[in-house]
C-alpha cells in the first residue's frame, strides 16, 4: 500500500475509533479554560497579514511571522510600550513551514525543496543551511543546546542537526509528523496529525509514551505544533478544533484553550504557535489572517 493509502486509511481508523471509543473522551467535562485573548497583531496601513503558515518567539518582546502563499514573506514584530510594532519584512523563496529560534537566529522550514534557512535576529539577513542531499525538511524545532530537531518529510525520521548543519542522531517516525518539541532531558515530543496522538522520545530516542488528543464533536484533533516546558508540561494546537490543549507530564488534559470560529479571540484553521518567555501564547490564526496573542489567567489542578 502507498504512503498516501497508509494515511487515508489511517485517517478512517481514526474516525471509527473516536465514534467508538472516543465517545467516552467527549462525554467527559472539559478541564479548565485557562488561555483568554489578549490581543491581536496589527499591521500599518497598506499593509496585511493574510495567511499567517508559522510563528515563532525569540523573547517576550519579539515575534517572527512566516506569512503569504502567493507571495511569501517574513515580517519581523517588536514590542514597543504596550504594542507591537512591525519592524521588517523579507521575501521568501518558498512558503515557510515552520519556524524557529536556536538562541542566536531564526530558522526556517520552506517548503519545494529548499530546505532550511536561517535569519539573522536584527536584520533577517538569509543564509542556507547546508544538510545532507535528499533531507526534505518538515517541521524544525531548536533543542534547549542550541542544535536543531527536524522532520524529513522524504524518510520519515527525525534528525538531530549541529548548528552548521552535521547531522548529529536520528530516529524513524513512520507517520505525519506535524510538530516537533525538544524536552529539557535530551529526548523530544512529536505530534502524528493522521493519527491524532502525541508521542514522547528519552534523551537515548527510545519512544517512551503515547497520548491519543481528545476529540471534538466526535471528530479526531489534527494537532499542527507543540511545545513542552522544563516540568513536562505540553500544550498542542488542534487545527480541526481551533483549539489549545495542554497536558501534564504524564499526558493527562488538564486544560483548554480558545475555540474555532471568527471573533477575536476564536481560531479557525490555526497553523502555528509558540510560547513566549512570560507565559503568553502567540498563534497564526491562518484561516481567518491574523496572529493572535492569548495571555494564561489560571494553573491546573
């Protein structure tokens, strides 16, 4: 069977098990709402955000956006007082399928074949960054050392990268991987959008832990990132949903966030997200054309 009828019929598997055994998920009252929309980027006149694909923090008073299908871009946001302010924007060769920060520059996924591109933290000056041929970069995410995890989308694996780009590890993941999350032990988390489930790498890559995503009105979640912090605790975006989900260490929900629809503060068709350093949480809203910040007003029990 061919990797796209693996999928498909993964997806339908998925859809059968969350009507048969995920009814009890749904049944379940749903934890605390502990995400409330704080504020939503805004750009100037002559200006637009239109179909925000990856977002990514470098502290709490910088955002780097990858937007645009067409013609795509990065567009550089400072805080400034108490708004943020657009500071750069540069063309992209491609559409960017992730983002990162490694510490010193931002990193970036982009998609037909070219591979992975860094950005320097001022000016966004580019430079390639050479990896082994036939890599099809996925999903990236920065290691708490600085190096860089990615999904090649050719081979099905993760790799672990030095900064120059030497490969330093991998591991196969045979699935769709959608968002990747270095942990503070040298292991990492992966997001499998086809199957709905989140699963937990030690610091020697041997899979430890696996967590079904809860579904909504009955439907499988389609997570499309995540993020862990030094405690365990990981939020994942649903794309389905328009939803933050996040879980303790031991893959429990424990909390909820946002919801689908047009208003402020709802997601539709999310695509990225990333926490700053205070807590808050930036997402790309791509369905509805904008970034939205969510700021965090209570704890799980």
């Amino acid at each position: 069977m061919s990797r796209a009828g693996r999928r498909h019929l993964t997806r339908v598997l998925v859809a059968l098990l969350g009507c048969a055994a995920g009814g009890s998920l749904s049944a379940q009252p749903n934890p605390p709402r502990i995400y409330v929309w704080s504020e939503t980027l805004s750009v100037p006149k002559g200006e637009r955000i239109l179909a925000p694909s990856a977002v990514a923090s470098a502290s709490e008073r910088e955002l780097l956006v990858a937007d645009g299908m067409e013609n795509p871009r990065l567009l550089l946001f400072g805080k400034k007082g108490v708004s943020w302010q657009l500071q750069s924007v540069v063309t992209l060769p491609s559409v960017a399928h992730s983002l990162a920060f490694d510490g010193e520059r931002w990193v970036a996924s982009l998609r037909g074949g070219i591979g992975l591109m860094t950005f320097d933290r001022a000016d966004l000056a580019a430079r390639k960054v050479p990896v082994q041929p036939g890599l099809v970069a996925g999903p990236v995410a920065s290691t708490p050392g600085g190096n860089l995890l990615v999904f090649d989308l050719a081979a099905e694996r993760i790799i672990e990268l030095s900064r120059s780009g030497q490969a330093i590890r991998e591991v196969a993941i045979p699935g769709y991987v959608t968002g990747l999350a270095a942990d503070w032990s040298g292991g990492f988390l992966a997001a499998l959008a086809d199957e709905a489930r989140v699963i937990r790498f030690n610091s020697e890559w041997e899979q430890t832990e696996s967590w079904e995503l809860p579904p909504i009105d009955d439907k499988p979640a389609w997570p499309v990132g995540l993020t862990v912090d030094e405690g365990g605790k990981t939020t994942v975006l649903d794309r389905h949903g328009g939803r933050l989900l996040e879980f303790d260490s031991t893959g429990r929900w424990v909390a909820l966030g946002s919801r689908r629809g047009w208003e402020p503060g709802l997601l539709l068709l999310p695509s990225s997200f990333d926490h700053l350093p205070d807590g808050r949480v930036a997402v790309a809203d791509e369905g509805n054309g904008r970034v939205q910040i969510f700021r965090r007003i209570a704890s799980e029990n």
